[in-house]
C-alpha cells in the first residue's frame, strides 16, 4: 500500500499542472471529488468579487457599465471562453442560464432550418436539457417537436426532418463521451446542425468546435471553469449562422442600439443578439476569474492529468470492490469519457454520504450512481489515492450502512 | 437660499427614514440621483456577498445548496418580496432577469387563456418589455400577437381577444403611474388577464397586488431594492393561477423532483415551476440583503418621504429654468408618478455629463429626458437641495455646453 503511495507522491512531484493547487483554498481535511458538480472558488475568484461589489459597485456606482467594462463583460468573457473550446473571438457569449440558453439556441436552430421540425436529443440526457426541449416543443406545435433515441440509435435517426441533434458532449451521470467530430459531421451529412452542451466538457476535456465545424453550443459556468454556485452560462453560434439566427428571447441587452429605447426590436448584428437582459455583473466577475485561471492551464495536460487522476481511481477501486456489488458505470476507456467516473451501486447513496463523512465529496446522482470528478487544476494523485482508500474502507466495512447515512437531502 | 436650506436640513431632522442613510456607504462628494437605475450596496449586502463566497462556497462547497439553505434562495426571497407588494408567501420568486420572466408570464398567460391570442401594451413601454413579446409573438405566430396602443387607447383597447394586458406600473422615463386597481379591473372586466412591471414600483411606491386581484407580476432587483448591478429578477404568479399556467422555459430547477433526474417534465405544483436554471447564489445574496434592508422601513413612508424628495427637487428647479427650455416630462401630481422626475431638454445628455461632473448622478433617457430618481432610503432633503442647486448652476451657466460633457458613452 506504501508503494502505491509513494508512486502518487512521485506523480505529483512531477505533475506539470501541481502549482494550481495554491490558487485555491480548500477547506483542511477535504478531499474534493465533486468540481464536476459545483468547482471551489479561485482566490482570485474572491478578491474580483470583493473588489466588484466594494469598488466598483459601491464607489463607481452606474458609471461602471462604462468606467469598469461592465457592459462589455457577456462579450470580453465569452471571448476568453472561446479560447477554452475551439471558437474564435466573437462567437461565444455569456448570458443567462444553461436551460435558457439551450431555448434560444434550440429555436435558432429552428429558425436556420425552416421546414425540419425535428429537435433530436439522446434519452437520459440531462435532464434540464430534455425539459427544455419539452417545453419549446409545448410551446410551438407543429413547428418543433422533440424525439429523443438511445445513444445508440441516434446517428441512424438523424433524418431529414431533423434540424438539429443536441447531445452533451460528456454524459453528466456516466461521462460518456461522444465523438464531437463524428456526430457533427453525420449531422451535417443530413443537413441538420449540432447543438453541444459543453457543461462536463469545458475546462476538462480539450474541445474544438472550429475544427469540427461545429453549428451551436452552450455550456455551464459553475463546473470546471470555477465560476461560482449558479454562475452565468455561456453559448457559442458558429460566426456563418450569426446573420441568420434568430433568438426567442429579443431582449433589450440583444437590441442593435439598447440605448436608443426604440420601440422595435432590432438584433444586435453579432452574438450580442443572443444577450437578453441586464448582465449579472457580480456573477460574471466570479466567473472571469475562474476562467482567467483555467486560461493560465495547457488544455492537453488538463486533459490528460485528469484522465489519469480518474484511471488511478478507477483501477484502485473496481477490482477491490466488484466483489461487493460495485460496478463501473462509465465507459472502460479514458478516451471514451469525461473527467468524472460514476460507479452503480444499490447502495450508492449511503457511500456517498459515508465517504462525505470522512471528507471525500462526491455526489449521488438517481437512482444508483456514485460519481466523483476529478478537476486536473486542485486535485493531485496523493488526494486521489486517499480518497480511492476511503471508498474501499466505507464499502468493505460496511460503514455505509449507518443509519445517519440513509438520511437524504434536499439536494443530492 | 439659506432659508430654503435651513428648511431642508430642519425635513431631515424629522426624517423618520434618516437613519437608513447609515447603511449605506456611498462615495464622498456624491448626490447619487440614480438608485431607480441601480441602487447603491447596503454594507450588508457587501459583507453577505463575502461570507457567502468565502465561507458557504469556498468552505461549505457543494454541501452549501443543503446546510446553508441555497436551494431554498428563490422562494424564500420570493417570500421577502412579497412582503413588499401584497403577495401571499409562496406567490413570489426570484429568477432569471426581469426579461425573460416576461417572456415566461406572458406566454403563461396565453395558456391561461386559450383561444385569446392578443397583448396588449401601451407605445414607448420600457423597451425590453415591447422586444420580449414582439419576440414572443414571432416565435408562436398565430397564437400571439402584440398590440401596442398609445396609453390613452388603452382601456378602450381591452377587447374580447385580449389574452393579457403588459403595462409598466411607473413608467421608466415619464415616471408616469398607472391605476393598478383600475386598469386591472378593467382587463377583468374584459375576461384579460394584467401582468404588472413593477422594476420601477417595488421599494418606490405602495403596491398590493392582492388588493387589486392581480394576475401576473415581474420585477426587477437591482432598483429600488439595491440588489446590485444585473440583480436576478422576480416574478409573481397569482395563487389561484398557478395549477393552470405553464411556464414555457421548463428547466431542471422547476421540475416537481429536480434530483430525481426523469427524462419527462413535470412542473412543480407550486411558483417553483417559474425556476428555470440553477439559482445564481452570488447575485441572490446580495439581493436578499436589499431586500431585508428594505423590509425595515416602513412602505408608506417610503412613498411618502420619496414623493416629498422630488417634489422638492422640482419645486427647486422648474420654476427657475422652465424660461430655459426646461420641461417637466413627468405627471405635475405626485400621486400620478412613481419616485423619479424627467425633464426634457435639447442638451438632456449634456446636463446629466455636466451635473455629474459636479458630483450629482442622474441619467440621460433618449432622445431628450434628463432622469433623477429620489430614492427614500439614502436621499436627504439636504441633498435635495444641492442638487437642484447644481441642476440650476449647470443650465444658467451654460456649462453643459462645454466639449467634454457633449462624449457620448456606450451606457447612457
């Protein structure tokens, strides 16, 4: 066992991405397998925040839209998230939530492919993801409905009334992957356009939207990119499609001239169409650093420290726990996932709860899934040894069994 | 002038809202005429702001959606907020920005309202409000179209097909105040639902939209509520309406069971199927604290002191520059406008850069309206008076005419 310790130790010592560790402050005696779900903040992440709201807020007060590049924050963000997945400058912007950003894009998409009705999606997408299509199908009968196949009926169902797939890139529960490459390409095949969610993907896996001649996408601010419980999402529309595009969502922020307070809505003629109201500034500042951060990181070793952090995991915990009814629920190969690992178990649950207990966060995902992420930017393989030890002792023992363990939470 | 003066320093002396000035740190030098455009913070929303970044984020982590009661944000400022208009717990809550839950509520409205296909609102609304539903109406054409008739059409303008009558309560420019009892008796008598903006109302002026049997309501938090710069918004859904309407951004966050990961949509029974995407905790934080602050002053007096402020200021100025080219933009009667004045002049945009330049914040409304909001929590009666004092230097002296204040700035 000391062996195996000493070879984490050793990984570290010669772990490229180790001195990011410092640019955060985790609580003593945790070991954080859940960035997947909610990252910790940067300090950077809370001396912005503290200077935004104390300075700039306080002091500057309304002439910050201008004196502090405020109203330029959705556009200087979302280009420097553009650097993070393959788009150029101009294509990303950050606004609203996920969900509200997969409406607009979703009936952008529809209004770039009129005549094709079809919203094409995989069943077990995340959820947010299939409601939201749900409901702009409701909303819109006979112009939009939503089909969602198994994954692996899903290239078959692209037909020629599909205006666009949307499909997560990593799956938020078995972080399987898909091929962005492929998909976009047999999607462009039947003339439909791609719609990726980038959440699990952004800051952990190296994305290139630009060389896969991807159409739209969005993602989530709160995960891999540090950005803050809730933080504002972003969305990418490919420069060709961004004449054309039309947002549901017209709101003042997305008008050609805001301040000209004219009564017809005119969009704004680049990404800033996609902006809707006043950007949340606070928000946006917790953000900027995470991302300024996660800029500072090579997306080649960030990918691949994480994927060995998550092997090193996997293959001290599978073959000590199958025995007790553990299985691996994402795929084998660190090619064929994300950065996080979900693990099936009938008492999942209660080991997250137990591991909890002892200061390995992970999180439980409905019905039988453990998952732990493994965030390349604060974790090191010392951190992910112990936490691999944890697991195997709460599972032998028979720890989780606890009764304290069985309570459940509002949120999972 | 030492008379008028020694009258305003003697009105503060009797302010019974004089001591909320202290919570509030603005800048030295500053008469901040533009609370109704964003308000200053509250130092306690500075502190929040940081024990909740620091502490429920940076230490609590992820856990921090359950232990300190995140998940619960939205609701339970809901709850706060409605306090402040005559909304029952569990009418209220906080989401999105003020334009998309627009966008929510009115297409909430034509499914609460079938067959109805009109909305109707008045020329020169705020502009965010007019864009939305032009954008509603392009995206489900034949079920909505907006009507937009000049504020005098528009009770005559309420007929059978009229789904929802959207009206702005206090006007963003004029300050003009609607008859909320009266107009929305009037849709009621139509069979029309009324949606309320109440972004320049809520921490202004009185409102109970109880009393009145108001259907729909939204608001923004970043006013009079101080909850800082892009603040989440709210929304109200009526009790007796909130098993029929459907919202049609259904994100994760209004499903009935989020953590339960279904692939079909069920709203939640309750205003928790206004939720679309995960709250954005920062934000919320610094708005609860806006919202607590407010919620210690006593509502009539709010109104009373704010209308005492402006009439105050307008009695100080107009008189003196009428003969100047200066007119007053808003209602002559109080009761007939909210908390803020406009004025209209040809150089509107010079004045405000020259008057700010003195250290009097107000703002320029487009094409020609000088705007200076009275916000009661932090204004004296003292600073009334300077300011009118500067107002009248400012347009006497001909200094607006000076190069520097004719540059236009990206936010006006």
């Amino acid at each position: 066992m000391s062996s195996l310790r000493d070879a984490a130790i050793a990984r570290d010592v010669a772990d490229p991405l180790a001195r990011f560790r410092a640019a955060f402050s985790l609580p003593a005696g945790v070991i954080y397998l859940n960035g997947n779900s909610l990252g910790p903040p940067p300090g950077t992440a809370l001396a912005s925040l503290a200077a935004v709201a104390t300075e700039e807020w306080g002091q500057g007060l309304i002439g910050s839209w201008n004196s502090a590049g405020w109203i330029e924050a959705p556009t200087r963000i979302g280009d420097k998230i553009a650097r993070l997945i393959g788009a150029k400058a101009g294509e990303v912007v950050v606004a609203d939530s996920t969900s509200v950003n997969l409406f607009k894009l979703a009936a952008g998409a529809l209004s770039l492919r009129p005549g094709r009705r079809t919203i094409l999606s995989e069943v077990g997408n995340f959820p947010t993801d299939l409601y939201v299509l749900q409901g702009l199908s409701a909303l819109t009968p006979g112009q939009a409905r939503l089909k969602a196949v198994a994954p692996e009926a899903l290239i078959e169902a692209i037909d020629a009334d599909v205006a666009v797939v949307v499909l997560t890139q990593v799956h938020y529960k078995s972080s399987r992957r898909w091929d962005m490459a492929a998909v976009t390409a047999a999607a462009h095949a039947k003339g439909a356009l791609i719609l990726w969610d980038l959440s699990h993907s952004t800051g952990a896996v190296a994305v290139d939207l630009g060389a896969c001649r991807a159409d739209l996408a969005i993602g989530c601010g709160y995960k891999y990119l540090n950005g803050g419980p809730g933080a504002p999402a972003y969305l990418f529309v490919a420069q060709r499609h961004q004449q054309a595009i039309r947002s549901p969502l017209t709101g003042w922020m997305g008008h050609a001239e805001p301040f000209a307070f004219d009564d017809d809505y005119r969009p704004a003629p680049d990404i800033r169409a996609q902006v809707t109201g006043t950007p949340p500034i606070l928000g946006l500042a917790a953000l900027e650093a995470g991302v300024d951060l996660q800029l500072e990181a090579d997306p080649a070793q960030v990918e691949a420290k994480g994927a060995a952090l998550a092997e090193a995991f996997r293959a001290a915990v599978s073959p000590r726990l199958e025995a007790r009814g553990l299985d691996l629920a994402s795929p084998a190969a660190a090619a064929d996932r994300g950065l996080h690992l979900a693990f099936r178990h009938p008492a999942a649950y209660a080991i997250v709860r137990a591991m909890a207990a002892r200061g390995v966060i992970g999180d439980f995902r409905a019905p039988d899934a453990a998952r732990f992420g493994f965030s390349p930017l604060f974790l090191s393989y010392l951190d992910i040894h112990n936490a691999a030890e944890h697991f195997v002792e709460v599972v032998e023992s028979g720890e989780f069994n606890r009764p304290e363990h069985q309570v459940r939470a509002a949120v999972t």
